[in-house]
C-alpha cells in the first residue's frame, strides 16, 4: 500500500474519519491498530520483527533507565545495539539464503533507528522511559515515517501521540497541498526519469561519457524526488492525523558546500548520526586519540554501509567521510583565498561556482556508486565520462541515446526536466514567501480552480500509480 495507491488513499480517508469520532487521548489505539494493518499490508510476517524490535527495546529502556550503575547500563545499550544490527544482518542477508522467497521486511533499518537513538536517549538520561507499551508501540510503528522515515525523535513524537492536535481546515488544506507536492514528484518526475536512468546503470557500456554524465545527474534528481516525495507525503499524512513531523529535505540542489548539501539532504537521518554515532565517537577514547576528523569519516562510513554491506556503499562512505572532513579542514583556508582574489565581492557569482562545484565535483560522483550494481560497472562510467565528443552539438545525440528513436519519449524527457526546473523554483518561493499559506489566502473561487487544475496536471503528465516503488524502500 504505497503512499501513491488508490488503496492508500482510501484507508487515510477512513482513519482520519473515524480519528475526528475519537477523543485525543484515546486516538492512538486507533493509529496503532492502523500501522499494523499498514505494514500487515505489505507483509504479514514482517509484523513479528516490528514487534520483537517494540517489545526489545521496550524493556531494556525500562531496565537501562531503572540501573544505577553506569557499567551494567552500558552493557544493556550496547547489547541492545548489537541485537539489532544483527537482526538487521540476518534479515539482509541469511534469511533470503537460508528461506526461498523471503523478502526482507520493509523499514527495517529506518524503524530501528528510532528505537536505538530512543534507547541512547534514555541511556543519556536526555528522555524518560515510555512505560505505556502501547504508546511505545505507536512510536516505533506509526505508519506515516515507519517505512522510511523522516527518523524521528522520542522527545518530540511521544509527547505528540499521546495527545495528537486537532486538525483545522487550514491545517488539513496545507497538508493536501503538500501531500500533491510528494505525489507530483513521485508520479510525474521520479517514475518518468527513472524509465531513463534505469536502463543506462543497467548496461552503462552501451553509452558515451556525455550521455553517461547527463544520466548521472537525473539519476541525482530521480533519487530526489522520489525520496523528498515521499517524505512530503509523510509529512502529510501525520499532519492529517494531527502529528507535526520534521522536514528532510531543504532544497539540497542549493548547497555551496558538502557540510551544507548534508544539512540539507535526509536531514533526519544526518542528524542521527550526528547526534548518536559521531558524537558517541568523538566523547569515546579513540575519537579523542584520533581527533574530529577520524570521527567524521567513521560516521559516514557507517553511513554508507547501512545501505547495505557492499562495496559500493562502503565506496558511497567512503567518498563522503573524505570530502566532508576535508571541507571542515579547508573552508578557512578557502575564505582567505576567496577574499584573496576578490571574490566575495560578487556574492553571487561566488554562491554560483560553489553551488555548481557542490554539485558537479562532490554531489554526483557517489551517485555512480550509489545507482551502480558492481565496482566494475562504476569504474566504467568513470572512465567512460571522460571519453567521447563533448561539443554542444552532441546535445541531441544524447537526448537520442537516453531517450531512444521514439518521439515520445523525447516528448516525455523534455518536459520531465521543464518540470524539474519548475520544481526548484517553487521550491525558493515556498522556502522564501510561502506558497501554501499564499494559495490559501485566494479567494475560494480561485482556490478551487487552481486544485482543479492541479488534480487535472497530475492525471494528465503521471506515471502509472503504484508502477515503481520507492527507492529507499530497499533499505
């Protein structure tokens, strides 16, 4: 039951019916009976690790915040992280190997995470035990954030489901508005580019360096919106229910640097690490030994191996644990040399260079390793990039190579990058002056032409619903 299906839909309208029927307090019963049937959804079985990760970690935060003494608190914390990362690794990988047709349950790493940083929340004496278990079990489940995110916070999400706020007609508009802006970007950007980027990862020997790179950077912007998509409609969903969810993505194509584009990029999951594997490292023994740097590039290289534990994932940390440590190590040294040539004296001439070397030099090439299935296949569109004519008048070639002989998939190209560019500057307009708030200050004729005509741009320019599912839903 995708986010982007008609059977969705349909069970979102009935549970914020019936929540309107329910007094606060009392709705969480409903939301949890609700996220059950969510995941149910998907898998049945699955249910049974959702419930031991709830009833786990429930009863060592019970245990940890009851223990006085520091030593036996820090043997059940570590010893409840251990027993999710290797639940984690037998679901990924023995499980499939040892049962024919087992599917890894969906979520697994995102609701985890939220368990864990509640776990060490409460370890740090920074959140009270939940002793309510139904209200812990809403926590780790609830159905808006459980498949993948955005990662929440105990201190902000427990307090919230206990007592979920009430939802105005403004509220619930704004959410709608939002909740099409996911839509949007899932069914008329992320599904159309990835009928282009697939096929070019799938056999990226069959394309020149130009056409590779062009595939690269949608590739970038597929992962995007398909992500950023899904976490509006997230967002949404829990706002219709009454729950404020954090955002994820601030307009991370605008970054001048890489600290910058990872303030900006999956933010919950950025400030998760920062909060519970970079600063755990940098107050422990060996991060004091080794200095900040060491415990940037760790935390990225755990980073990237939670995707998964393959090469180019570990290459995916790798690159960014590198860069980023190398960003903090030069931006004094980078603003002396900016003012050096007088290049802070055009402000925007100079936020334009850093946004495109962001982008261009440290943004796109971990996408390679991301979206590739083999460091081999990697290497190649590395090494393919910088081979083939890369003339301006070799931009209809490659229009040709990624979309074929066909004039509709030209057609379906074309306006899927316009739709691109429009997206972002909505994106600054939303960031700046607030288009949801504007739109519902029109008049009421006006806003129900313009929902209209939104419903009618989605049915006409969509990919077919529920087609491809969610990229980070493999993780």
């Amino acid at each position: 039951m995708y986010f982007h299906s008609i059977p969705f839909f349909s069970f979102l309208f009935l549970i914020v019916l019936f929540a309107t029927k329910i007094a606060a307090k009392n709705r969480w019963v409903l939301f949890l009976g609700a996220s059950c049937f969510f995941y149910a959804w998907f898998s049945l079985a699955a249910l049974g690790f959702l419930a031991f990760v709830i009833l786990f970690s429930y009863r060592i935060a019970i245990a940890i915040a009851d223990t006085e003494d520091a030593t036996s608190r820090a043997v059940l914390l570590w010893s409840a992280i251990a027993a999710k990362v290797t639940l984690i690794g037998l679901a990924r990988y023995f499980f499939p190997e040892l049962l024919p047709g087992f599917v890894v349950p969906l979520g697994l790493s995102f609701y985890s995470f939220q368990a864990s940083g509640y776990l060490i929340d409460v370890y740090r004496r920074q959140q009270s035990p939940e002793r309510h278990l139904g209200r812990y079990a809403l926590f780790v489940s609830f159905f808006p954030t459980l498949l993948s995110g955005p990662i929440e916070r105990s201190n902000s999400l427990l307090p919230q489901l206990a007592d979920p706020a009430d939802v105005t007609a403004e509220i619930a508009t704004s959410n709608g508005l939002l909740f099409y802006s996911g839509l949007f970007k899932k069914l008329v950007v992320a599904d159309a580019l990835a009928r282009f980027v697939v096929p070019v990862f799938a056999n990226p020997e069959y394309f020149d360096g130009p056409t590779l790179f062009v595939a690269v950077a949608i590739a970038r912007y597929m992962i995007f919106a398909d992500f950023s998509g899904y976490a509006d409609m997230a967002i949404a969903t829990a706002g219709f229910l009454g729950v404020r969810v954090r955002q994820n993505f601030n307009r991370p194509f605008f970054a001048t640097s890489l600290i910058d584009y990872w303030r900006r990029w999956h933010i919950s999951l950025h400030d998760w690490m920062k909060d519970y594997v970079f600063y755990s490292l940098s107050t422990s023994a060996a991060g004091r030994a080794f200095g900040i740097y060491f415990c940037l590039f760790v935390s990225f290289l755990f980073m990237g191996l939670w995707h998964d534990v393959r090469w180019t994932y570990l290459a995916v940390g790798l690159w960014y644990g590198l860069f980023i440590s190398l960003d903090y190590l030069t931006r004094d040294s980078r603003a002396r040399f900016e003012k050096r040539i007088g290049l802070h004296k055009f402000p925007l001439l100079l936020r334009l260079l850093q946004i495109a070397i962001t982008l261009i030099v440290f943004v796109l090439p971990p996408t390679v390793f991301f979206l590739s299935k083999s460091m081999d296949d990697a290497f190649k569109i590395f090494a393919r990039i910088f081979q083939g004519d890369w003339s301006f008048n070799q931009l209809e070639r490659v229009l040709v190579n990624l979309a074929g002989p066909h004039a509709s998939s030209h057609k379906l190209l074309i306006q899927t990058l316009i739709f691109m560019v429009i997206i972002e500057v909505l994106h600054i307009f939303q960031s700046q002056k607030g288009i949801r708030s504007r739109i519902q200050s029109l008049p009421r004729p006006l806003r129900l032409a313009l929902y209209v005509l939104l419903l009618l741009i989605l049915v006409v320019f969509a990919q077919p619903f529920g087609e491809r599912p969610y990229v980070y839903f493999q993780f």
